[in-house]
C-alpha cells in the first residue's frame, strides 16, 4: 500500500513563500508522475502542477511564475515550492500518486492560508 504524507502547509501573508513536501512510501516502482491539486472552500479539487519520472512539469495557469514543483527520486519525495503568494491560493493541498498500473493515491492535504 502506498501512503503519501504532506508537510509545510500554514498561515502565511501575502506576497510570501511556503514549501510543501509529500514523501510516498510503499511500492511505488511502477511510479508513473506525482502531483499537487488544491481545492478551495466550496469549490472543486484542481489540479495545481503536475511531474513526471522523467522530470517533465505541467502547471495550472493561475500559479506558473510563482510556484515550482520538483522531486527527489531517490526519496520518492515531491516538492512545492509557492512564491508570491496570494489569497485566492489559500486551500487544502493534496499530493497524488499515479501509477503505470493505474493506481492513484492522495495524501490527507495541508492547509494553506494566505492572509495578512
């Protein structure tokens, strides 16, 4: 079984910087690309940026500039690196899992505040 475990979230103001890490742990050989959604108070789960074995990155439109994702294959860990933060990107963010068998997992989420 896979268990993906987040870390980093909190309050922060605006215009400053969080990292989020998530280690998976279990067996994960088949790992296909991890990710980070977020989802909002009353609003649905999206997708916030996306990575792949192979290093490719795919991010939402509304956080490219200011967040970087990366990983450490060696530790099976994915980071979220979130500059110039704003409001609107307060949320719960989940880590996902995507396996070439199919399989997907998520963490419990962190929450993120944006306030001053």
């Amino acid at each position: 079984q896979v268990q993906l475990v987040e870390s980093g979230g909190g309050l922060v103001q605006p215009g400053g910087s969080l990292r989020l890490s998530c280690a998976a742990s279990g067996y994960i050989r088949d790992l296909n690309r991890m990710a980070w959604y977020r989802q909002a108070l009353g609003k649905q789960r999206d997708l916030v940026a996306s990575i792949t074995t192979g290093g490719g990155t795919n991010y939402a439109d509304s956080v490219k500039g200011r967040f970087t994702i990366s990983r450490d294959n060696a530790r099976n860990t994915v980071y979220l690196q979130m500059n110039s933060l704003k409001p609107e990107d307060t949320a719960v963010y989940y880590c996902y899992l995507y396996r070439w068998s199919g399989a997907e997992y998520w963490g419990n989420g962190t929450l993120v505040t944006v306030s001053a």
